[in-house]
C-alpha cells in the first residue's frame, strides 16, 4: 500500500485538484514547477539556513517525565511551540515563500484559523519583503485578537470573511477568490495539507522536517529510531502530515490522528471528520467532508479555532479509510484538561489544538515500554482567553 501521493495527484482515491477554469493556469504552472524547484541545492540550502537560523530548528524531542510517570509509558513532545512564531506553521511558509520567489510571484494571500498559519505567512512577508493579505473569519479573528495584532505589526492586511460560519472555510472560500481574480503576480501560501494538488503534498514535504528529525532525535534518545506510536491533531492536517511523513511506510509505527470532537460526536457541534465525514470536494480536492445528504458543507464546530473545519487533508482520508492510522476523537473539555495537566506536570503551555493530542492519555493504555512521539504543534500564548474563560483563571 503507497500512502505518498501518486504521479496524478492522488492518495488512493483523495486528492486531485477540483478547480476553476481560471486557476489552472496557476496551479499548473505550481505543479510542474515545485519538485524541481525544491531539489535545487540552491533551494535547499536557503531552506534549511533558514529553518536553523530563523525558526529555530531542530526542535527538541523532550522526553516529559512526569507525564510519563502518571500514564505508566515513554511520553516524548516533539517541540514545535518552540519554532518562531510558535507553531509547526512557519516551516512550511519559509517553503512557499522560497517557492512564490523563484516563480517571481510578488504578492501573497492566505487564509488562516487559529491565526498561526497567517502569523508565519505575514512573518515570512516580512522577511523577504513582499505584499501581504490574510483572509481570516470574522469569529476567529474575535477569538483570536493577539494573533490579529502580530498579523498587522508585520506588516500584513486582515481582511475577514463575513460569509457562512465566518471561520477556516470561509476565510478559505475568500482567499480562492482573491486568487482567480489576481492570477499572475499572487501566490497562495496554503497552511494545510489540504487544496487542490500539488498544494497537500508540497505541504507534506515542507513540514516532513518534523519527523526527519524525531528519527535521529529518538536514536539519540532511546537507540532506535522508529517509536511505537506517533500522535498528532488533526485539523487540515500539516502538522500530523509532517510528523507522520517518514513513518507512513514502517509497519511498526502506530499512527494516531486526533480530531477535534467539539460537545461530543453526536452533539451536532463537532469537528470529527473521520467519523461524521463523507467523500466529498472541499477547496480543490477529494476528500472525507462533514456535509448534509445533498452535498451542503456541515457547520463544524471546536473550541479550538486551528481545528474547527469540516473537512480532512487528502492524505489523512486515505490513512483513515486504509486503517492505517487510528482516529481519535476528542471532545472540548478532554482537551481543556489535558492542556492543563501539562501545564502543571511539565511547565509548558500548549495550543489547545496540540492539548487535543495530550488528551489520548485518558482514553487509550499504552505498554511501559512503548515510546509514543506526540506532535506539540503550537503554543497556548494565542489560546490564553481561552483557557481563562473556560477553567475561570
């Protein structure tokens, strides 16, 4: 079983680019020019100087002892809320930056949830000195007000979706428009393993320097470098997609994809793909899809504003449909605490999206021996009015 894209864009049956007459230029031109662009050892190289200089790279793999002792297994964090900017997001906006470059882009758009991806795109903007939009939903931009103002501090204009649920798809929605109407100088920095190909897949490669590094980090640490189980939320999915990417073939790793559950699966405010998804096209790709009987998109719904999207990455449906990675679904408060509980165990804040993944601990035994490598993919910094208005701090 391939679990890697094929020569058309596919993984199994998922993927594809499902777009407008008007953005095949565009795409096209990205498709037949990205895995040449990335092997060029000039692109390499300011690839990876700038993955160590700027972000920050390598991330610790942190073996977290007292999480381990209270869930009797071997707990490592992969750290990327220590990257610049807090987030797995930026190592894919240096990719796409270096990438828009080469075509001789000048102008960048984005959409962004949590505001994560559109920090690392306006951050990146900044650095190279190019234009800058970020489309965002008008609720997300409420909920996260702090992510907002460092947007606009680099430079970049926020403009919000005032459609549909106002979130990650409709922010989506508005960047796709933005692009047909600016074809020739506008590259789009997608922040998900998600889009029309070959978007799911550069994605991937950018952010496979996570898991590149947990192997030589965990022979470091344990003498071998496959674990037993590698953990990631899910959302889009970039951060899973870069933390799973160079285990998907090793039939001893375990793969756990957690989803946001909301109030629960069944509640009618939920964001678990897996289980409540279809197949189905959502922003240029096939995919699993939350949508009622007659193909209208699901309103998702998480406390989590990098989670809340009704859909899944190509890649991650067809793990999902294969049964190669288990799938996991989390509810609102499981998250909470488990954010919490590292905080007071280990010291370390996390996203609220990453502390979906930490909550696994409650549902799911491990053996003593197991290594289980989870992905924390961001810091809680953007997710503090959060966590005071939900434990009453």
């Amino acid at each position: 079983m391939n679990y890697n894209v094929n020569e058309k864009g596919y993984y199994g049956e998922f993927g594809g680019a499902f777009i407008p007459e008007m953005l095949y230029p565009n795409v096209e031109e990205l498709r037949q020019n990205y895995l040449k662009v990335m092997a060029e050892p000039s692109f390499q190289e300011e690839f990876n100087q700038l993955l160590k200089d700027y972000v920050g790279r390598p991330s610790p793999l942190y073996f977290a002892k007292r999480l381990s002792e209270k869930y009797n297994t071997k707990i490592y964090l992969k750290r990327e809320d220590l990257n610049h900017t807090g987030a797995h997001k930026i190592n894919n906006t240096i990719g796409q930056i270096l990438m828009a470059k080469r075509l001789g882009k000048t102008r960048i758009i984005a959409e962004t949830g949590a505001g994560q991806h559109g920090v690392a795109t306006a951050t990146v903007c900044a650095l190279m000195g190019l234009e800058c939009i970020v489309y965002m939903g008008e609720i997300d931009i409420a909920r996260q007000a702090p992510n907002v103002a460092r947007m606009k501090m680099l430079g970049a204009s926020v403009v919000p979706a005032k459609s549909g649920s106002r979130t990650l798809k409709d922010a989506t929605n508005e960047a796709i428009r933005d692009w047909i109407n600016n074809p020739v100088n506008t590259h789009y920095i997608i922040g998900s393993a998600i889009g029309p190909h070959p978007y799911p897949d550069m994605v991937t490669r950018f952010q496979a320097v996570i898991s590149e590094e947990i192997k030589w980090q965990l022979k470091e640490h344990e003498g071998r470098e496959n674990p037993d189980y590698v953990v990631a939320c899910i959302g889009g999915g970039s951060n899973a997609a870069g933390t799973y990417y160079h285990f998907l073939h090793e039939k001893d790793v375990n793969i756990i994809a957690v989803e946001a559950a909301g109030h629960g699966v069944d509640s009618g405010e939920s964001a678990a793909t897996s289980v409540l998804g279809n197949e189905g096209v959502i922003h240029g790709c096939k995919t699993l899809l939350m949508q009622t009987k007659d193909g209208q998109i699901t309103e998702p719904y998480s406390i989590s504003a990098g989670l809340d999207y009704p859909g899944v990455g190509p890649m991650h449906a067809h793990l999902c449909k294969t049964g190669r990675a288990e799938f996991m679904a989390i509810t609102d408060d499981d998250a909470m605490n488990a954010g919490l509980e590292l905080c007071k165990l280990e010291g370390i804040i996390p996203a609220i999206e990453s502390s979906h993944a930490l909550a696994i601990f409650e549902q799911k035994s491990f053996k003593p021996d197991d290594v289980v490598v989870v992905s924390l993919s961001g810091r809680g910094d953007k997710d503090l009015q959060n966590y005071i208005d939900y434990f009453k701090i």
